[in-house]
C-alpha cells in the first residue's frame, strides 16, 4: 500500500539530519541538554528569533512537549484554551487533563482561535468556583491545516497580555507555516510566551525545540522536565539536527517542499471538481470526495476518512472526507501517479 499521503513523518529522516547524528559519533557529550553541541545549538536558535535570552529546551516529542509546558505554566487550578479541533484537545488521550488542567475548547470552523473567540470564557470563568482561564493554546500550522499570519497572531498575543493569559504556540508544522512567508522567527518570538520549533514532522529522526520567551515563565523548567520524562540524555541527537535544519534554509525548504507537493495535489481536485473543508493553505488537504471514489482512494492509499455532514451535523453518505498529508519527502511523481489512478476511478465511476 502507497501511504505516502497519510502523514508527514513516514520517512525515517532527510540525510543531512542523519549525517548530522553521524558526526557526533567521536564526541563525548556530557548530556542531558548541558553538553556543548547543545549549548550551540541555542545559540544559533537565538540568533535565528533575535531574541538573546530565550530559554531553549530539546524535547523528545510534540505530546511531550506540550504536556510538560502547559503542566509547568499553570498552576493547579488554572486551565488552557484551545480549539475544538487543537492537538491537546484530541491527539493527545487526554494527556494535558492527566496533569491536572482542564482543556476549555471552542469551535471555530477554521481551527484558528481570534480574541473573539476567547472574550465569552473569561465573561464565564469570573470567581474561584471554576477553573481560571491562563493559557491559551494554538498551533502554527493548525489542525485543519490554516495558518495564522503575523497581524493574526499579533492581535491574539496583545490580547492575551492585556487579559493576563500566557499563548503557547505548538510548530509540530511550524516548517510549513514559515514557508508561506506571512510570519517569520522574529515574530514567534516576539508574539508568543513559548512555541515549540517542530522537528519530527519536517525531516527530523525525532526531537522539537521548546523556547520560552516571557522573562520568568521557564523558572525551574528542568525540574518539571525531569518529572515528566522529558529530559534526553542524549539531547545532543535533536540538537545535532537542529543546527543543520535552522543554519542555512533548509528548515523553510522543507515545508516549502511539503506545501508546494500539497498545491499539486489541490490543482487536481480542483479540476475534478472535488471542494475542500477548508480552504488549503499548507500540507494537509480535506477533500470531500464522492464516496464510491473515495472507497477507491482507501483501498489503494493510506489516508485519514472521516464523514461529511451538514449544518444539522446529519452525515452526508453520498460524501467522505479524505486527509491527505504531504512531507518534505512527497515527490511530483507519486501526485502524477495518484492523478492518473483517480482520472480512471472517476472515469469508472460515470460509466456506471
């Protein structure tokens, strides 16, 4: 089975990132972030945000990741805001909740959250007997694969400032994002209290940078790390990696890569006559596709289906809803070979 189009991590890693573990393997680190390459590393990424005294950590994962900094930011009564279609709300088994915080979701038709959005739950959440609203989470790209550009996720910061609540942007797709060219690393920095740099879905073997910006907001971090498992003996391996991602531009590349295979790929639904959830603005495409071919397209190829429905959230049975992901790796002729398999599925289908 071709499952080229289910997600952007099928790949082991891109060969310079290898290469680049490789070329540790004569150093003697002293691990646990503290070595070196590490601490070099860090400096690179500063220079990258222009943001001298970030706090740079070098995590495992992007459930990890999140579970740790939202444990860390909130106190025990204090709860984040997401959307209903964010990472931590449903990709993540209730990992965030497992630390004691409630996830206060709420639906957007976009998955990105505006200060509209926020302005009715801290109307609600006024007094002790319910959770205090402090954290806001988003991600960059989305869920649904939209992309905040930087007037967005500066208007969203200001407002979280002037209502005293921290945003934490999760870049699990962050490559993808920056190669749209609306925002940049400066304004990560300058809009958010903490992000996290994605590395795994971009290339990387494994690991992601989680970067605190607010001046106080990473006090004692490493110890809530280390409580939650997410301190790396080796950190050296995701550091290794960052240093070749994000010294040049190969970090923009890649997403560049990922969204440029992904507007192929929307060209031919679009001359089909296919129409989109959303409309697509990186490498994650849903497609409302008649279900016959959609049977098809599942038979021959790994992608996430789901249902359509309409505005009374009745399922459309004539429609399914296919995810397609491309990655970094996705090259023009396996979107080649899809369209000439769909031309003859379609073809198929009218003849019967």
């Amino acid at each position: 089975m071709n499952n080229n189009f289910l997600n952007d991590y099928n790949e082991t890693a891109h060969p310079a990132l290898l290469t680049s573990i490789l070329e540790t393997a004569n150093y003697k680190l002293a691990g646990y972030g503290l070595d070196a390459l590490c601490d070099k590393t860090r400096g690179l990424i500063r220079d990258k945000l222009q943001a001298p005294h970030a706090d740079i950590h070098f995590m495992p994962s992007g459930t990890i990741t999140n579970l740790t900094a939202i444990a860390h930011m909130l106190k025990p009564y204090q709860a984040v805001i997401a959307a209903e279609t964010g990472h931590i709300n449903v990709h993540e088994t209730g990992a965030i909740e497992a630390t004691g915080h409630k996830v206060i979701t709420v639906h957007t038709d976009d998955g990105k959250l505006t200060p509209e959005c926020l302005k009715p739950i801290l109307s609600f959440h006024t007094d002790e007997h319910m959770v205090q609203p402090k954290l806001v989470y988003i991600s960059n790209t989305t869920e649904l694969g939209t992309i905040y550009n930087k007037q967005e996720l500066q208007s969203l910061y200001q407002f979280c400032q002037a209502h005293d609540l921290y945003l934490y942007l999760d870049g699990a797709r962050l490559a993808m994002a920056l190669a749209t060219h609306v925002l940049t690393f400066p304004d990560l920095a300058n809009y958010t209290d903490a992000f996290y740099i994605g590395g795994t879905k971009v290339g990387a073997l494994m690991g992601e940078v989680l970067v605190f910006t607010h001046p106080t907001l990473s006090h004692d971090f490493r110890f809530t790390m280390k409580q939650k498992g997410a301190i790396l003996a080796k950190s050296w391996i995701v550091a290794a990696q960052m240093q070749t991602l994000l010294q040049g531009d190969l970090y923009q590349k890649l997403g560049e890569q990922s969204n440029l295979m992904a507007e192929k790929l929307k060209t031919v639904f679009t001359q089909v006559g296919f129409t989109f959830a959303n409309q697509p603005q990186s490498n994650q495409l849903f497609v409302k596709v008649p279900t016959p071919i959609a049977t098809q397209i599942i038979a021959h190829y790994a992608v996430d289906s789901g249902y359509v429905t309409d505005h009374n959230g009745q399922i459309d049975p004539k429609l399914m809803l296919l995810r397609f992901c491309t990655s970094w790796a996705t090259q023009p002729i396996e979107i080649d070979q899809f369209t000439q398999q769909l031309t003859t599925w379609i073809k198929s289908s009218l003849i019967k």
